[in-house]
C-alpha cells in the first residue's frame, strides 16, 4: 500500500469516526434513558426558574426603592440587590488600561536599560528578549492574578451587585484573549512565510479585536449564571451555548488564516504527513476542526521561542550544530563534490589570514584592553610596565598588538614603538640581549643592569615582542633565552613598556618550569571569538568582495518559508562554522575557503568540512609524543625535534613525512613544521586526553 492510499483511508476514517462514534453510543444512550429521573429534573428546573424569578424581582424592588426611598437601615443590602455597582465596571476598566499602559512602560524602560548598557552576559540578553515578549500581556496576567485574590461573594448576601468581580475578571480575560490572538495570528503569518503589509497587519488586528468581542457579552452571561446559580442546570445550559458560540467564532476567525495553519502544522509533523494534513485541511467541514490546531501551533512557537532563548548559550549552539552535522555525515564526508574546482582566486584572497591592514577589521576588546594597561603605565610610569599576551595560534594576538601600536603612532604621542619578532630560536643570552639593544640603541651585553644604567636617557619606548615562543627550547641549556628575558622585564626602569606575545603551550610549559606567580604579573588569556564575530568576520570579507552570498541546498529547510529558511540557514552555517573552528579566526577563514564555491559573481557556502581524524588517535606514542613537541614550541626543525624529543632521526622524520601526506603539519619556507589549523584543534585534544601537553 503506497503513501496516498494510507492517507486516503485514514483520511476517510476520521470523517466517519463521529458517525461511529454515535453508533456505538446509542444503545448505551438509549439504555439510560429509561433510568433518568425526569419528574426530578423538571422540578430542579422548576425551582431554578423561581429562584431566577425571585433575584429579577429583587433587583425591581430594590430599583424602586431608590427611586422612591430607601427604607432605614437597608440601604448597603438595596444597593447591592439593584446591580447598580455592576456600573463600577467602567472606571475599573480605566483604571486597568491605566495600570497595564504604566507597568508596561516600566518593563520597557528596563528592556532598553538593560539593551544599552552593553549585556554581554549570554543569560542576560535572553532574559531581554523574554521581557520583550511578554511586556503586552504581563500587567493583565498580574491584574487576574489580583482579582483571584478577592474573597469570593455569595450572592445570598451580596445580591446582583457581587457580580462586579467576576465581570472584572471577564474583562481581564477579554483582553488578554484579544493580546494573545493578535499574537498567535501574527506568528501563524510569520511561521507561514506571509507577508504582512500595513493593510493586512491592520485587517489583522480588526479581525482579532471583532471576535473578542463577540465573545464578551456570552462569556459575561455564563458568569452571572455561575454566579447566581451555582452551577445550576440553567449555568450549565447557558455554558454550553456560550462554549458553543465561542467555538464557532474562533472556527470563523481562523478560517481566513487557514492556509497559513496548514503550512504551520506541515513544519511541525513530518512530511510523510503532509497529504493527509492537506486533505484535512481543505475538506468541506473543516472550519469547524480548525480550533483544534491552535494547539499544535502552539507548540511550533513554544519550540521557537526556547531556540531563541537559548541561542545565546554556547552549549546549546555546539549542540544544535553538532546534531545538524550528525544528520548529515554523508553530505559532510561525501568527496565527490566538485566544489571549490570553480573557486576565483580574486574571492580568495579577501580571506586570507594575512595583511589585516586591508580588510575589515573585527574588534574583539582585546586592542581595548592593552590600551587601558598602557594609559595607567604611562600616567604614573609605575613599576607595572610588562604585559603578556597568551592564546591558541590564529586567533589575533599578534594583529591586536599591531592595531595597538598603529593607533598609538598615529596620535603622534612622545613615545617610541619598537616592534621585535623573536627569530628562531634564540635560545641564549647573548642574542637576547642583541636583539634587544639593539632596538633601544643601547649596549646590553652587561645584562639588566646597563638597562637600569640607561634608563634615564631613554625615551619612553613602547616595545612588542612577537613570537615569545623562539626564546627557548624544552632541554637542558636552551632555557637561556627565556631566563635572560625575564630578567629584563623585571629590571626596575620607568620608560619602556614590554608587550610580549606568546602562544597558549609554550606559555604553560613555561610556567611548569618557572612558575606561574614568579614570571609576569599582568597575563591577559585571549578568549576564543564568539559566534557573531566570527560571522561578522566572513560576511565582512564577503561584503568587501562584492559576491552575493548564497547557501547550498542541504543547509536550507524546504519547510520553513523562504524567507526563514534562508535567514535559519545562516544561522546553521554560521553555528557549523564556529564549532568546527572552536572560535579561532584563522580556522574560520580556512573552513570558508574551503566550503565556499563561486560562479558568475555567486558565492555558494556549503557545510564546513572538516578533516577525518580517526587515524590519528591510533598513532603510537613516539609520534604523539612528537606531534606534542610541535605544539608545545609552535613550529621546530627536524634537529630540533631530535633534540627535544630525543627520539632518534629516523622515527622524527618517519612521524613528519605521515603528518605531511595527512595534512596534520605544514612545512614553512624557512624549514620549520607547525601544526596546521584546520587540524590543530583535533592534535590538541588528542594529546590533552592523553596527557601530554601542560595546558
């Protein structure tokens, strides 16, 4: 049986299940008909018709009475008996308007407190869009709470006039009814992909507001019935017409809506679904079945709202990408893909990790920082003058200090900027100290202590040391470099500034040899960049380029509408994008590189792709144990990885030639191997679970 003929007969099914239903129920109907006490039942009725009687006389006399006097001491029991307090619904109801519209002005007034002082707490800034949401409806949810709180009023003792708090109450729920129709009409349109003008937003909320108030005056009348039968055979015959009636009205409101609820209930059930949902949908009396998808909807917009209350929280976008990825390993492993064969290498080059001075540049506070431990040095010209700038490699250390610099020379302050890259690797003092003097045109062969002697000639110097890394080797002997280092920061002197850059490993190490208290005292860690820098990285590169951009097929959701599916595939890409790369900018930069294709001024984003990393793990520990030398010191020769591993020759240069073919290392110009980022992160966790990295 194929796909539509199980449709067709579960479609069938369900239209003769109410006849059957009947059916199978009439014996039993007809059975307890002969048992129901219907002498009893006329008499119950015929009292409540005389205790109706009595309350509509009751409010005639007590009318009369104020027309024509109030007997002594009658008057509260008069007054309540006539209905007249019924009338306090009106200035009840100003006052309400006037509470909602002054607790919503609150709750938007903290909103925009808390929007612009800068959240940068993830829970913070889903808790603004929560209270964003629910400003509309909150002070009325807070008034019916209120009026639960009222003692309730019998009407033996309060007459007519009780009533005035269960038609407040009404009231309440009329509007909030209203508010939250006007929503669930507005989200259906939206979920549906419906472009809403200024007329049909208009048409909308006229349409809404109409309803709503079709239902007052019954909704009011079950009340009063509630309230002066107590639930009542007459109570109960009145509540089923209004619950009836109410039906009715919300069937003819959502019908004009209807094709926007199929599409709503196609997202949220699966698409073997679809010709069944389309067959129900469009039959002939399904407008009277529409109420019972109100329910299902709102589970749509539920599971939307938490994805955006979420969306902040890191671990939920690692695992929102993570899932997406999993379903869809043979899209994300498959070679056979020619993408990236058509790539132009004009695109290219607008996301290469080099030259930061010609493309956008993406602050992430890290510039900001230095500068603010700079200005208080050079205010006091204190003894706090040395700053160490430590992270994972690519991920912008070396480029903030640049822009740092850059920014500080062009306010043509009297300092000057000596920009060093430690070559590699120097690893003894006397080359430290050359390196040095000669930036400050001073003679450091005597170590610190001519330092301290020249200090009171030296203009303040400003002086970044890159690539901190090259000053040491992990052996007996080649830590000279680092110690001699250290002994020049900690010289007392009060015109230079040390900035020295170093990678996150050699840092650890170092501070295993060293001690991590006893080196430098201002470390800044560079945080990983989060997902909205790293996407505004690419679409800033992007813009620049003059691409459109476009995303492939397997990222976009044909169930969602066009323009959701788009703007969700965005965020797909982008969440895939930033777990892969672990928030570093150059891993970004090569993953988009890699999974980008362009033709005829289009550039296609497909799902990043990252290396398969199964046979790493495997490796033997002599390889390891390489790899994580690599690491450990940023890139080495193969001597000096003989040398730090002492492993012999052979076995380094077997582990480098399989890293090759793998792609896991790169050889550089200079001869000297670096772990490659695309596989960096993957080495690193690696060697992390086996222990065998400081860090």
């Amino acid at each position: 049986m194929n796909l539509s003929q199980y449709s067709s007969r579960r479609y069938f099914l369900l239209l003769l299940a109410p006849f059957l239903a009947v059916l199978l129920l009439a014996p039993a109907v007809h059975a307890a008909l002969p048992g129901i006490d219907w002498p009893g039942l006329a008499m119950m009725l015929r009292a409540e018709w005389q205790q109706l009687h009595t309350t509509l006389n009751n409010v005639v006399s007590a009318w009369d009475s104020l027309l024509h006097g109030i007997p002594e001491g009658q008057r509260t029991q008069v007054i309540m008996n006539s209905g007249a307090p019924l009338l306090l619904v009106f200035p009840l109801r100003w006052l309400a308007k006037l509470f909602a519209s002054w607790t919503a002005s609150i709750l938007a007034a903290l909103h925009n407190r808390l929007i612009g002082g800068g959240i940068h707490h993830q829970g913070l800034r889903a808790i603004t869009r929560f209270i964003s949401g629910i400003t509309p409806l909150l002070p009325w949810v807070l008034l019916l709470w209120l009026s639960t709180l009222l003692p309730p009023m019998q009407q033996e003792t309060a007459g007519v006039g009780g009533a005035l708090p269960l038609l407040m109450q009404v009231y309440i729920l009329y509007v909030l009814l209203k508010l939250a129709s006007e929503w669930f009409l507005f989200s259906v349109c939206q979920g549906a992909g419906s472009y809403l003008n200024a007329d049909s937003t208009a048409l909308l909320e006229q349409r809404a507001r109409s309803s709503t108030s079709w239902l007052l005056l019954p909704w009011a009348l079950i009340a009063l019935a509630d309230y002066l039968f107590h639930r009542s055979m007459i109570s109960q015959m009145v509540g089923g017409f209004v619950w009836l009636f109410s039906w009715v009205v919300i069937s003819y409101l959502l019908h004009f809506y209807r094709e926007e609820l199929i599409q709503n209930l196609k997202r949220l059930l699966p698409e073997q679904m679809d010709p069944l949902i389309e067959k129900a949908g469009h039959g002939r009396f399904m407008n009277l079945i529409l109420p019972l998808w109100i329910p299902f909807n709102l589970l749509l917009f539920l599971q939307a709202f938490i994805a955006q209350l979420l969306v902040e929280f890191t671990w939920y976008q690692k695992l929102n990408a993570r899932w997406f990825r999993m379903k869809n390993t043979v899209a994300d492993n498959g070679e056979e893909d020619d993408q990236g064969e058509c790539t132009d290498d004009n695109y290219l080059r607008w996301f290469n990790a080099g030259n930061d001075w010609d493309y956008p540049i993406i602050d992430t506070g890290l510039s900001a920082a230095i500068r603010k431990n700079f200005d208080a040095w050079d205010a006091e010209r204190s003894d706090d003058n040395v700053m160490l700038i430590t992270g994972e490699p690519g991920i912008g250390k070396k480029s903030a200090a640049k822009r740092f610099a850059n920014a500080l020379q062009n306010e043509n302050r009297e300092v000057q900027i000596r920009q060093l890259d430690v070559p590699a690797k120097t690893t003894n003092a006397a080359d430290i100290y050359h390196l040095i003097g000669d930036a400050l045109e001073i003679d450091l062969s005597a170590g610190p202590a001519a330092l301290a002697a020249q200090d009171e000639q030296l203009q303040p110097t400003l002086i970044i040391l890159n690539n901190a890394e090259n000053s040491f080797l992990a052996d007996v002997g080649c830590l000279d470099g680092w110690r001699t280092l250290l002994s020049l920061t900690n010289t007392r002197v009060q015109n230079i500034y040390w900035l020295i850059v170093i990678n996150n490993q050699s840092w650890a190490y170092l501070c295993n040899v060293f001690g991590r208290d006893y080196q430098m005292r201002n470390v800044v860690r560079v945080k990983r960049w989060t997902q909205a820098e790293i996407r505004s990285l690419i679409l800033s590169r992007n813009q620049k380029s003059g691409y459109r951009l476009q995303y492939d097929d397997v990222l976009i959701d044909p169930r969602s509408p066009v323009a959701g599916a788009l703007r969700n595939a965005e965020q797909r890409y982008f969440s895939l994008l930033w777990d892969a790369c672990h928030g570093i900018p150059v891993t970004a930069l090569m993953l988009w590189k890699e999974s980008v294709s362009t033709q005829r001024g289009v550039a296609t984003a497909s799902i990043p792709r990252l290396p398969a990393s199964i046979g790493f793990e495997k490796s033997g520990p002599r390889m390891l144990f390489i790899f994580a030398a690599i690491v450990t010191h940023g890139n080495l020769t193969t001597a000096e990885l003989v040398r730090v591993t002492n492993t012999a020759e052979n076995i380094v240069r077997f582990a480098l030639k399989t890293g090759l073919e793998a792609g896991m290392i790169e050889k550089g110009n200079d001869g000297r191997y670096g772990i490659t980022a695309l596989w960096y992160h993957t080495v690193v966790s690696t060697l992390n679970r086996m222990n065998m990295l400081n860090e």
